[in-house]
C-alpha cells in the first residue's frame, strides 16, 4: 500500500511541474508575444517542468 501511494504521489509531482511549467510558458508567451510565443514559451516551460520534475532537489535548491 506504502509503495502504491509513493508512486501516485509521484505521478502527482510530475503531472503538476509538466503542466504549471507549460501552462505558465504559453500563458507568459501568449500575453507578451503572440500565438508563436505561447507555443514557444509553452515548450520551453514544459521542458523546464521535466528538468524540475525529474529532480527535487534542484527545485528546492532554486527556491532556496
């Protein structure tokens, strides 16, 4: 049960970088520069959703 319920929380994690990262790009891109911004943006965010979901600890680091 432990184990089912730290993998569901790290479904979690990932899915809420991935999607703040991309939605926080494209609506910045969207607002600043335009459709070609939001797709831009948004790609940069989703990729820098991974970088931060797929390491904790550097999230932590940034915040600190």
């Amino acid at each position: 049960m432990w184990k089912a319920l730290k993998v569901l929380v790290k479904w979690v994690w990932v899915f809420s970088l991935l999607i703040g990262g991309t939605s926080f790009g494209a609506t910045y891109g969207w607002v600043h520069h335009g459709w070609i911004g939001a797709v831009m943006l948004g790609f940069v965010g989703f990729s820098a959703g991974a970088v931060l979901a797929g390491s904790p600890i550097l999230l932590l680091q940034i915040l600190a």
